[in-house]
C-alpha cells in the first residue's frame, strides 16, 4: 500500500486503478493536496512549482538549461518538507478512520519505501505516535503541522536574483534563513524537545518558535512573488509571466479544495511511434486507429494530430494548418482539452458544432469560468469503476465536455457548480453514439 497519486502543473490527480476503496482514494487526494497548499502558499514553493512548470512547458533548450539546476536545487530544499507533511496527512487520516490501512501504510513506508528515511518522516511519526487522535484533533494537528511548514518555507527570496547563482550559494551556507528543510527540522525538533503541545499554539506562537532559534518568518503575497517571479525570472529568461505558469487559488474554501483532485490512469503501456508525411501513411493510420486527438502546438501555430491504435499500441503523428473536422468521422473517438480547445474554435469554428469529447482536466478558477462560457445546461455521470466517475457535461452546441473525478468529489460537484443543471438519466445518444462510451471507457481505462 502507498499513496497513488500525483502533484503536477496540472494539479492533483488520483489514480483510479491503484487506490481501491475510498479510504484509499481520500488518503492519496489529502497527500497530494498537501504538497499543492505548501506550493500555493509559500515563497519557496511556490517559486519551486513556476521552475517545474516552466521547465515542463518549454521546449527552449537554453531556457532549460538555465532553469534545471535552480529548480533541483530549489526542489532538494524542500522536499523533505513536502513530502514528511503530505505523509503526515494521510496517516492522520487513516489513525483516525481506519486504523488497518494505517498500520499497513505506515509498515509500508517504514518497510519498503524509501520514503520514511530520505524524507526523515520519522521526526513527525511521535505527533502520530503519543496519543489517540479522534477526527477533530486530526484536523487541529494536521492544520498546525501545516502553518510550521509554510512559515518553513516562507522565506524572503527578494533581495535575490534567483538567476546569478548566489541563492543556490545560500541554502547551503545560510541554512537559517534560506533553506525550508533546515528550517522545519528545527523547529520540529524544538517542539520535541520541549515537548510543546501544537493544539494551543496559533500563528504567533509558532512564529515566535521560529524567532527563538535565530530564524526570520515573513508574511506570504502572491502578488508580491507574481510581480518578483516576472521580473526577475520569467521576463529574463523571455518566457510568459510567472502568472501563467501558476493558477494562484486564494481564500478556498475546504470544498474547492477537494475538488481541486481529478483522476487519471496509471496504466501506461509502452507504445510505439510513429511519424507520418505522406497521405497514403495519414489515411492507413486513420484505418487503423481508435482515437484522435488535437491541439494547437503553440511555438509553430500548427495543428497536432495524434492518432491512437490502443490495439496495436501505436501513436500516428503529423500535422496540418487546419483542423479538418470531415476526418472526425474516420474514428470513433475525437477529443481535445480545455487548454486548446479555444485556440482550435478560433481556427476552425465548425468545430463546435461537430462531436468532440473536450478533457476539462483539473479544477481551478477558470475551469469555473470555461464552463460558464461554454452555456452547460446538463450533465450525465458515467462510472469508470467503484470509485471514479465521468462527469459528462453538454454545452449549447453538439460538444460534450468531461472531467475525470471521484465519486465523492462527483456529489460535491452536484451540490455546487452542478445544481442548477439537469442531471440526465441517460447518454446524448443522439448527438454522439453510446457506443463511443465504450470506446473512451476503453481509452480512459488503457490510456497511453
């Protein structure tokens, strides 16, 4: 047993193959979503996620370059901190609700991974370990671990040039000020030592924690980091704005939290590739495949089409200036995601009004917002298994909109964003065949 889940610029997602009950399913989400608040609401997080994303998002090898070894450094400061809270979370969940998988899980990480000593989650385990937790002191320790953590990793980053190298220099001469995982074992120590109670220590206390081991603590400003982040990074190395790279979420409420996890597939068999040029290879890969998905490739304004054969285990590629919405009807399955989705209306505006599956992905604010746009008027929910659903969403035209999600977070949706919709009983049998249904359960279930 181990958490299944992953923390990407995309967001949270859970895996619906590996956790498989909902114990399992609101560990890993409460895992992931740690990592996501320590991002969101801290300097070096923060600044940690804009190097993940935008070395993920370019293709610049000079950009790269530049930014690889600040974001490893950046990120091996803070990864036992990262990763000994969002452990922490889950086996105070699991203590609490079910104390089997909690002994099991915590066996695991003990026993089998390596999680518990690379990430010295055992400096933590006594806050687990001393007393019967019921769910009220979970949340209340699991909340003050987490403020010890963030103010951890809120260190001042702006009197820096996250560029000229003397950062990198600093967290590790100047452990005290600039380096969250010095910073947080300290503190934890101190606590120990001291045998400090977290249930009545509140903001001001902890700060002063800090401030009696010589460590300065500042105020978090997502404003104050976008407008650093660009100045000093993002505009140097001539990419978008550090607002792009991150959706800041402020004030959410626990609800839009927990819907912030999607799901995905971890079934990732290998397939082949293949190019294609000429339209001899583009018609037999249309023949023989199952899938088709687009998007917009945004350093040459062409249009990508990637053909699946989940059969075969084979992924056609080639691109055009157009998309070409006549070939929709060569395969049973035609999709695109929200990221693209508008680019592509722009380029081809027939495009709303033929059959096209369109991934919403992860919860944010403007998920929210696309959906508004986009006129949803019904939604139909289509298991994948016991735990995870389809949210199935109609637009004004004949595109259908989806997002991947659990169960639970499905009756969460019903009761906020979803409730003045009508639910359906049934599929959009006509607008888009029921037998595409099985064709992206397929999909989904054996995605590349």
């Amino acid at each position: 047993m181990a958490s299944f889940g992953e923390f990407d610029f995309n967001g949270v997602h859970i895996d619906i193959n590996m956790n498989l009950d909902d114990y399992d399913s609101v560990a890993t989400t409460l895992h992931e979503l740690s990592h996501q608040t320590l991002c969101a609401d801290s300097y070096s997080g923060a600044l940690d996620f804009l190097l993940m994303n935008i070395n993920a998002a370019t293709k610049d090898e000079k950009v790269v370059s530049k930014v690889k070894q600040l974001y490893k450094r950046v990120n091996d400061a803070t990864i036992r901190v990262q990763e000994s809270v969002a452990m922490f979370h889950e086996l105070s969940f699991l203590k609490v609700f079910n104390i089997e998988k909690y002994n099991q899980l915590l066996s695991y990480y003990k026993n089998e991974s390596e999680y518990y000593k690379l990430y010295r989650f055992g400096d933590l385990e006594f806050f687990l370990s001393e007393q019967e937790m019921d769910e009220h002191s979970a949340l209340v320790l699991s909340s003050k671990i987490t403020k010890v953590a963030l103010f951890a990793m809120n260190i001042n980053l702006f009197e820096l040039n996250p560029l000229d190298g003397k950062y990198l220099v600093l967290m590790e001469k100047k452990l005290c000020d600039y380096n969250p995982n010095y910073r947080f074992s300290q503190i934890i120590k101190l606590i120990k030592k001291e045998k400090i109670s977290l249930k009545y220590c509140d903001l001001k206390k902890i700060q002063e924690l800090y401030s009696g081991l010589g460590m300065q603590c500042v105020e978090y400003d997502w404003e104050k980091f976008e407008h650093w982040g660009t100045e000093n990074l993002t505009k140097p190395l001539g990419v978008l704005s550090a607002g792009d790279y991150i959706d800041y979420k402020k004030d959410e409420n626990p609800v839009q939290i927990l819907l912030s996890a999607s799901a995905y597939n971890s079934s990732t068999a290998s397939y082949k590739y293949v190019p294609c040029n000429e339209k001899n290879e583009i018609e037999d890969a249309f023949l023989h495949s199952q899938v088709l998905y687009i998007e917009k490739n945004e350093e040459t304004a062409a249009v990508r089409n990637l053909l699946v054969n989940y059969k075969d285990k084979v992924l056609y590629e080639f691109a055009t200036r157009w998309i070409f919405v006549d070939w929709f009807k060569y395969v049973p399955f035609v999709f695109t995601d929200r990221k693209h989705y508008k680019e592509l209306v722009e380029i081809s505006p027939e495009v709303e009004n033929n059959c096209l599956f369109v991934d919403l992905a992860e919860y944010s604010r403007y998920l929210i917002e696309f959906i508004s746009n986009q006129k949803i008027s019904e939604y139909f929910i289509y298991p994948i298994n016991k735990l995870f659903v389809v949210l199935f969403m109609k637009g004004s035209n004949s595109n259908i909109f989806f997002h991947m999600t659990t169960a639970i977070n499905a009756d969460i949706w019903k009761a906020t964003h979803l409730k003045e919709f009508k639910e359906r009983g049934t599929w959009w049998n006509e607008i888009i065949p029921e037998k595409c249904l099985d064709y992206f359960k397929e999909y989904i279930t054996r995605q590349y």
